[in-house]
C-alpha cells in the first residue's frame, strides 16, 4: 500500500486528537485538522475565523435548501470545500491522517485509508476534559454532551448514517482501557498490519 | 368522503412538511405521498378508479388537445403537458450549456462593455431577466454567477451584490412567461393560458418592475461595486469571450435550436402548438442533433425533478378529488366578503409569503384548483386570479435565501468561492425589493383589471 489516509473519528474528551496527531508523527505523515481551516481561508479569502464558526457544524434544516447538490447554508458550503480538499489530497496519492469530517465515509474509495473511531468511558472523558479545560465536573459533562450532539448532527447530516457505528470504521477503540499511548501503540501495530 | 379528505390532507401536510425538513430526497417524498395518495385516498377511502385514472390522467397522451389545441382547455391531475415540457427544456438547456453557450453570452456582455463594473451590473440583471423568460433560472445563475465571480477576481470587486441583483432579476424574469418558472407553467397548463398571455400581463408587471428594480439596486449598490482604487480595466487580460464556446458546430445548432424554441413559444397561440409538443419538438432535434452524445445528454436531465412533479400532481389530485381545495376557496371569499381588492391582495401576497419560506411548485400546485373554484364561486376573472397568484410564488421567492432555486445556486456559488451569504446580508437587501416589486404589483392589478 503505497498511500496512506488515517481517518480519526473520535468522541469529545477521548484523546482522539492527540492519539491522531502521535499517530502523524510516527508514520511521519501530515495531520489535517485546523490546517484545513487554514487552507481554505488562504483560497477563498474568507478569514479563519468566519470558517471556524461554520466549522464541523450542520446546517439547520428549517433554514437552508439543497437545490441540485447546491445548498444556500453557509455550513454545507463550507463542509463541502473541506470534502473537496481532502479529496483532492487523497487524489493526488499524498498520505496524511485527517480527524473528523465524515473522512471514513467521504475517503472510502481510496484504498489506502484506514479508518478508526476512538470511544472512551465517560468517566475519564469527563476527568480529561475537567483537566484540558481547567474546569467543574458538571460543566466537563455538559460540554462532553454539547459537543458529541453537535459532531453526531454534522455526520449524520453529511453521511446518512450513524456517527460511531462501528460498521462505518475498521477500528473502533476505548482510549480508557490502555491510555493514550497504549491506544496510539495499538493502532501503529493495526495500521502497519495492514499496509504490509 | 370525510376519510378521504382527512387522509388527503394528512399526506398533503406530511408532504409539505417532508420537503421543508430536506432529510429525504424531495422526489421520493412526492412519489410515496403520491402513491399513499393512490392507495388510500382513492383506493380505499373512495373506492374510485375514475378518480384514480382520472388523477393519472394518462389518457391525455392520446388526445389531440393535448397536442394540437385550438380552442383553450383546462387539465386535472398529473399535468403531463408540464411534466413533458419541463423535460425538454432541460434537454435543450443541457444541449446549450456544453456547447459553451452561457459563459460566452456572459464573457461577450462583459467584453461589450469594456468590463466596466457598472455596464456590467447594469446588463447581467436584464440578461438575467431575459434569459430566465426562457431558460430555468437555476441554469441562468450557475452561470451567471460563476463569471460574475471570475469577473470580480480579475476586477477585484466584491461580487456579492452583483449576485444577489442577478437572483432577482432572475426570479423577476421567470415571472413574465409561462415559461420562464414552473408555476407559471403550471398555471398556464391548467387553466388554459397561452405565452402571449403570460407576456402581456405579468410580463408587463415583470417589465415595469424590472426597471424600478435595476434603480433599485444601483443606488443600493453603488458604492460596493466599484473597482479596488478605481483602477482602469486592462482588457488585454480579459479572456476571449470565444474561448467558451467548446464545439462551434454544437454551439451553432443549440443557439438555432433555442431560436427555434423561443419563436415557438411566442407564436403558440396561433400556430396552436401546446407547449407539451413544443417541449418534445425541442427535445427530440436536440437528441438528434447531439447525434452520439445524446445519451450523456438524456443522463444528465434531472430526472428527479420530473418525478417531483408526478408525485406532486397525485397529492394535490387528491385535494382537488376530496373537495378540500373548494373548503380553501369558500374560505378566502368568507374573509374577503367577496371584496375583490382583498381577494386578490390575499391570493398575491400570500402566495408571496409562503413561497419566501416554502418551495413554491406545491404551493401553486394546490393553489391552482382553489383558484378555480374561487372564479366560479365569486364571479372573478380567473385570469386576473391567476396573473396575481403567479406574480405572488414567483417574486415572493426572492425575499429570503431559500425562496427559490435559483436562491440557493446563487448563494452556494458565491459561498464556495469565498463569498458566504447569510440570512442577514440576502433579507437586508433583496427583502426590501421584493416588497416594492409586489406593492407595484398589486397596485398594477387593481388598477388594469378592477
């Protein structure tokens, strides 16, 4: 397998992002995460800052329209021009992890991809987010479930199918059980498996 | 029949409903309604086949009105001759945007103009307007749009309002010929219409209002549509407007064939081609011509458009069948105490309402039968009923970002390219117009046909 597309799906406060950006480094692969944010700004002229408020969100429905594959939501827009880049990146044969996205659905044409959900207990989601964000358990709680709502809207919104269902990914993970690093160790030993 | 009718609303609404809340393709929503329709409403609640066959309407295929008309007739049900029209047009549309059509007639008007971004404003609205009395309007602002874009990269101006301005033209424009937006086509098919007489009333309103609308927007816009530093254009950057015609022989043919359709349109009503054999005419030389690469031609017709409109004429048969439409009738004239001024103003500016939220095919759809009744129950002139009805789904669109398709192409265009359109910057302008548009409207009806 000459490329290779990482597609991190994670639920928030399991570590996927970390466990996605050490699984960058030791395949030495780039990660695409804000970067898209970035990128699309510098080709759109659009302000990194109007893109990350649009960013990983769905549309409401009650105020948007899909007209022929084209949709006056500024959200679908958006979400549409990060599919297109990852597709075209993917296209193009380079080898990157992306977090999120919808990647395992949008990128599943591409051989190389390896897709992963990472879960976790909601205790230690609830005890990382209470440390990252430096804040009480009940908000570390409500801000788990505010975030999971809003990614499970936008994938099912864009997918048509379940967020975190397991038959959607090749791996799917509880970062709880071995940590971090053990997680990251796990899939390093999965991935290279299966680019042999 | 009470069943009948409540089942008939339930689809109805539960329809209505499915298509506003987009989680299933609007296609499937209509046909299942249609055949729950079929099923329920006329199977087992009725017990009718007459009103099933009737509601097919297939039968209309083998009758010489339905091609050759020469005196004026009214349809029920599925309205083929819509259906078949649609499609054609499509076909044709397919045939002309190849050959490269659209983006030369957008580059040369720009290249005519020297690239000066006022001539450039000023001729994309009336373009847009013009081209929409013909075409769909989705097609027109993909491409208008699109080299309303370029232009504003190669200018370097902000092509927003430019945008928007060409949105409703569009929608204005669609409003003048039976035509140029599905419900004018619907109405007309109905209730028995001819272009001619779509062109001499609501392309009169559409005309009048297209000049108070391009006012309008200049000195709404003035200001934002200038070049960066006021810069001189430098034409030799320009691209040959040539350049987008991609096969000369295709781009001859689709130019003769619109021509052909164009005057085919106009003269309908004397050479008493209804425009079901105008549509297959016009579908059938472009097939022909397109000689092998029909096939890719006929692909790319949306056929799921087409399937809207047969799931969509079942459902509304099924009001029409059940009485409930009559119910809606007899309503409007009970608040309006058969004052015609109100009756009208409730029909335009209804219609206007619910098409800025709604699509506006069902809603005319549904509105058509009412109308009807309306005429017979009040003693109206059913065209001055359907003149305000079209006026009201067909500009009542403009006013918010998803009133109409060509809406949402416009918006999603510029967004993809950098230019994101909220709900805000589209209500702050286009809503104001769209209001004045109607009032001169409504003012227009009251005083031509009161």
């Amino acid at each position: 397998m000459s490329q290779l597309i990482i597609s991190v799906g994670r639920e928030f406060g399991s570590g996927g992002k970390v466990i996605a950006e050490k699984l960058a480094k030791r395949f030495n692969i780039p990660i695409y995460d804000r970067h898209l944010i970035t990128e699309i700004a510098s080709k759109t002229g659009l302000t990194a800052g109007e893109i990350e408020k649009y960013n990983e969100t769905p549309a409401s429905r009650l105020v948007s329209r899909r007209v022929r594959g084209f949709s006056n939501s500024i959200e679908d827009n958006i979400a549409e021009m990060q599919f297109d880049f990852l597709r075209k990146k993917a296209e193009s044969g380079e080898s990157f992890v992306v977090l999120g996205r919808c990647s395992e659905t949008k990128l599943r044409d591409f051989d190389g991809l390896v897709s992963i959900f990472v879960t976790g207990d909601t205790d230690s989601k609830i005890k990382r987010v209470m440390k990252v964000y430096e804040m009480p358990e009940d908000d570390a709680r409500d801000f788990i479930t505010k975030k999971d709502r809003k990614r499970k809207r936008y994938h099912n919104y864009h997918v048509g199918m379940h967020w975190g269902d397991s038959r959607l990914y090749d791996l799917t993970i509880n970062s709880s059980k071995l940590g971090i690093d053990g997680t990251v160790d796990i899939l390093e030993s999965y991935i290279r498996a299966r680019i042999k | 029949m009470a069943a009948a009718s409540i089942f008939a609303v339930i689809i109805f609404v539960a329809m209505f409903l499915l298509i506003v809340l987009d989680k299933i393709e609007r296609h499937i929503v209509t046909l299942g309604c249609g055949a729950l329709t079929l099923i329920v409403v006329f199977g087992i609640c009725m017990r009718s086949g007459k009103a099933i066959l009737g509601t097919l309407a297939v039968g209309d295929f083998f009758k010489k009105d339905f091609w050759y008309q020469v005196t004026e007739s009214e349809s029920k049900g599925i309205n083929w001759a819509t259906i078949i029209f649609i499609a054609g047009m499509m076909i044709m549309v397919e045939g002309m945007a190849k050959a490269g059509f659209f983006r030369w007639l957008c580059m040369k008007i720009a290249y005519m103009v020297k690239c000066r971004t006022i001539p450039i404003f000023i001729t994309f609205m009336i373009m847009s307007a013009v081209l929409s009395m013909f075409i769909d309007s989705i097609t027109v602002i993909m491409f208008l749009a699109a080299v309303t874009i370029e232009l504003a990269q190669l200018l370097k101006f902000n092509p927003v309002p430019m945008i928007l301005s060409e949105i409703f033209c569009a929608n204005l424009g669609g409003s003048a010929t039976m035509c140029g937006d599905p419900p004018n086509i619907i109405v007309g098919t109905s209730l028995g219409f001819s272009f001619f007489d779509f062109l001499t009333n609501t392309g009169l309103i559409a005309g009048i209002c297209l000049i108070v609308s391009v006012v309008f927007f200049y000195f709404v816009f003035r200001k934002e549509i200038v070049t960066e530093n006021g810069a001189e254009v430098d034409m030799s950057k320009f691209p040959n407007p040539s350049e987008a015609i991609t096969n000369k022989k295709d781009f001859i043919t689709s130019s003769i064939i619109f021509g052909m359709a164009v005057i085919l349109l106009v003269s309908h009503s004397a050479t008493h081609l209804t425009v079901a054999s105008i549509g297959l005419f016009i579908a059938v030389i472009t097939l022909i011509s397109a000689g092998k690469d029909a096939l890719s031609l006929l692909k790319k017709v949306d056929y799921k458009t087409v399937l809207f409109f047969i799931g969509l004429f079942i459902v509304v048969g099924g009001l029409e069948e059940t009485g409930i439409l009559e119910y809606i009738a007899q309503f409007i004239e009970s608040i309006s105490h058969g004052n015609v001024m109100l009756m009208i103003a409730i029909i335009l500016w209804i219609s206007a309402l619910a098409s800025a939220f709604v699509d506006n095919i069902p809603f005319a759809a549904t509105m058509v039968p009412v109308i009807q009744s309306l005429a017979s129950t009040s003693g109206v002139d059913i065209s001055t009923l359907a003149w305000a009805l079209s006026i009201g789904t067909d500009i009542g669109g403009s006013a918010t970002p998803i009133g109409a398709s060509a809406n949402v192409v416009g918006t999603s265009v510029a967004a993809k390219n950098g230019y994101p359109i909220g709900w805000g910057k589209y209500c702050a302008k286009l809503a104001p117009a769209t209001i004045i548009v109607l009032a001169i409207s409504t003012a227009y009806i009251f005083v031509r046909y009161l």
